[in-house]
C-alpha cells in the first residue's frame, strides 16, 4: 500500500470539515475531484472510507 501525502490530507479535511462539499471547499478542488480521491484511496486499501 502507497499512501501519500495527499491521501492524509484528504481524510483529514472530510472529517475535520463534516463533509464532502465543504472538505472539498477547503481543498481547493471540485466535490466531484474529491469523490473521486477518496474512491481510489478505497480502493487502494480495501476498506470504504
């Protein structure tokens, strides 16, 4: 498994924010982006997020 910074980031912001929409906010990136993140990263490690 090949965790990146990114990845970490991404977690942390959904759950810090309460959401999609807002982590998304935050990140700078698209909602649709963001989805689309934490899809692969599930995938990656096998577990939904």
């Amino acid at each position: 498994m090949h965790l990146e910074f990114r990845h970490l980031r991404t977690i942390r912001a959904v759950h810090e924010m309460g959401g999609l929409a807002r982590a998304a906010e935050v990140l700078n990136i698209t909602q649709s982006a963001l989805s689309h993140q934490i899809k692969g990263l599930e995938e990656q490690i096998g577990v939904e997020l």
